[in-house]
C-alpha cells in the first residue's frame, strides 16, 4: 500500500500492515456495502453452532458464500434446504483466520410461491414431528377479557368489534405490523406483553385479513409459533383463509378464517348462558308448576283428611258435652240432695245446740271441767260451776240428796 508524503505529494510512502490488520481493514471497508441479496441456495449446511450455504444465480456462475450462528438461525424462524430461493440481508465479511469472503447473514426470507411453500413444509414437519399441533388449550366459558395483536390500519379490528356480542367484553388491542416476514420482530414483543399479563385475560386473539403465502409469512415463522405455543393462556388465530393453512393458526388453540369467525367463536362461550338460559327457565317454569300443581293435590289431599278429622273432633266435642251436661245435672243434683241434708242438719244442731237449751232456762253443771251426770259423781264440798245463758255460778256442794 502506498501513502502520499504530505510533504512531498510526488513521493507515495510504504505503509506495511499484518495480515488480520489488513483484512479488518478490508472488513471496515465492507461495512458499509450491507444490504439485501437474492439467489437459489446450494450446499446448505447444518450443524449445533452454524449454518453454511451458498447462493448462486440462475444460469451463471457466480456463488457468495453465506454463514450465520444456529441460533440465529432458530431465531430468523426459516426453514431452508437447497434448490430454494431466498433473499437474505447481511453484512459482507472476510474471515481473519481462514481468509474467506462471505456473506454474514441477519434474515431470511424465500422468494417465489415454490420457495414459500417449501419453507412452510419443512417447518410443518419439523413442528408436528414435535408435537406443537396436538395439544390445544380449551376457551374458558365466557370470554370476557381479550387482547388483541393485529394491525390498526384495516377493518379487521372493526369487523372484531362489530361480532362481537354485547355482553360487557374489554378488549386490549396492541398494534402491529402483520404483512410480510418484516412482521416478525412485532408480533413476538406483542405475544411478550400479553405473556407478562396473562392473568389479565380470558384469550388472545391474533387477526389480520386474508392473503398470499408471501404475505402471510410472519405467520409461518417458527419463533412466531413457538411464541404462540409458550402462551400461558388461550389463543385464536384469524389470520387468514389461504389454501396452506398458517403455522400459527396450526398452533393456535382454536382458529378462525376471518375476524368475524373469530368474534363468533368467542360468544359461543356464552351459549350455556345466552341460548340455554330460556330452555333453563322454561324447564324452571314447567318444574315449577309441577311442583305447585303437586302441592295443590296435597293440600286438596290433606283438606280431605282435615276435614275427617274435624267431623270426628265435633263429634266426640258434642259427646263429651252431652256427657258433661249429664254429669253436671247429675251434680246439680247431688248438690240439691247435699244442700238439703245439711239444712236437715243444721236445723238438728240448732235443735241440739247447748246454748238454745240455756235461753230456754236450762243449765249445765261442770264438776273439775267436765258436765256433771249423776249425783254419783260428787260429793259434799266439792265445787260446782253451773252455766247458765248470760254466765256461769260457782257453789260448794255441802248437802247431797238421793231421790225417793
């Protein structure tokens, strides 16, 4: 390499550099001349740590040699094999250790309905073999909260809207790019914010409206599927009605072909509800009135009875009445028969009664407190008391006569 001298602009000056300094040189150089190529891939090579191929153009012989890390390749969510033709973006670089010049790889996209097709198979064996198509999350009953990934531009997000049943539902919308392979990077940070939030919603619903396998191919991507798989909750995809289904609508755990499927699919979850609730309430109803219709027999049925029993009830009431009537005439009786006795009685008692006899001028004679019967009972100097009618007289017995 050769330097002009500043002071002589006639003398160029030798610069001797290494070699990995000249090629970083060379690299540095490079670096501005990254950007978009198209080709058919050859020699396509796969290992755990990087991705080799070459493209090569039709019908000439020129080849640029193409390698990129594995995991970027997972990344970029391509599937790719000879014979295809892609467009790739990269930056064009010289190996320091081996010297070779290739293109260092950032994104893949194929090119043309064929290559497009080739790439959703190879990805499509390669998620079934693993078995992200089989297992499928149930929608919960009664959707209520869902958040949305499409884009704002369109109808699509109205359409949703639109279906979607007047029940009190609260959407989170989050836009983003859906057209094309350049959608990717969006739709992951979307499925990422919903991921961080799940419990804050019932399902996630990813729509866009129909259209070609080019276009669709965001939806084909294999991060953009594994994202969908990860999901903590739900997901519907209405991504399209194209013949090749969309891997993401395969992985999601229910699919629709058009925004208005997708709101359809999400009031269904109310049918218990909406639809069966007038069956419930006319099976309420007519249980009901055969519920009330049993307890108007039973209640007619105990009437019955009620009234049988009442019949018997007055009838033994008028029976013991009769009864007691009876008994307390008999009583009535018994008490005129004993009235009568006692006045029988007491007119012998008032006949018999000390006191009268006393009125009448007679008295009693009390020797040591007791009536005095015989002359036998005293003797000369004992004290007498005699009872007379207003008092009594005490005496000395002092002369005793016998009668002749």
């Amino acid at each position: 390499m050769q330097i002009e001298d500043a002071k002589n602009t006639n003398q160029p000056v030798d610069i001797i550099l290494s070699v990995s300094e000249y090629l970083e040189r060379l690299n540095l150089a490079l670096g501005g001349e990254a950007g978009f190529v198209e080709g058919e891939i050859m020699g396509f090579k796969e290992s755990p740590q990087w991705v080799f191929f070459s493209l090569k153009d039709e019908g000439k012989d020129a080849v640029l040699p193409c390698g990129l890390l594995a995991h970027e390749y997972r990344r970029i969510g391509v599937r790719i094999e000879d014979g295809m033709r892609i467009k790739i973006f990269g930056n064009p670089r010289i190996t320091i250790k081996s010297g070779r010049f290739g293109m260092w790889v950032k994104s893949i996209e194929p090119v043309g309905e064929g290559s497009l097709k080739k790439a959703y198979e190879l990805l499509f064996k390669k998620l079934q073999l693993e078995g992200l198509f089989e297992r499928k999350w149930p929608l919960p009953e009664f959707i209520t909260r869902i958040g949305v990934i499409s884009s704002r531009d369109g109808v699509v997000l109205q359409d949703l809207r639109k279906n979607l049943a007047k029940l009190g539902l609260e959407i989170k919308f989050v836009h983003t790019q859906v057209e094309g392979a350049n959608a990717v990077p969006g739709i992951l940070r979307a499925l990422e914010h919903f991921a961080k939030c799940s419990n804050a919603y019932d399902v996630i619903v990813i729509i866009r409206g129909g259209g070609s396998l080019e276009s669709l191919q965001a939806f084909n991507n294999e991060e953009v599927a594994r994202a969908i798989y990860a999901m903590p909750i739900p997901v519907i995809a209405g991504i399209g009605h194209d013949v090749d289904v969309p891997l993401a609508a395969l992985v999601a755990d229910g699919m629709a072909s058009t925004p208005t499927a997708v709101a359809h699919m999400i009031n269904s979850t109310w049918d218990t509800l909406v639809l069966d609730l007038p069956n419930l309430a006319r099976d309420v109803e007519r249980g009901m009135t055969d519920v009330i219709a049993g307890m108007y027999q039973r209640i007619e049925l105990l009437q019955g009875r009620m009234h049988t029993y009442f019949t018997r009830l007055f009838r033994a009431f008028d029976l013991v009445a009769g009864r007691l009537r009876r008994s307390g005439e008999r009583v009535g009786e018994r008490i005129k028969a004993i009235r009568e006795y006692i006045l029988r009685t007491e007119s012998l008692l008032t006949l018999s009664d000390p006191v009268r006899n006393l009125k009448l001028g007679y008295s009693l004679t009390f020797l040591n407190g007791e009536v005095l019967k015989s002359k036998k009972d005293a003797k000369i100097g004992d004290k007498l008391e005699t009872r007379l009618s207003d008092g009594t007289v005490e005496s000395e017995i002092s002369i005793i006569r016998m009668n002749s």
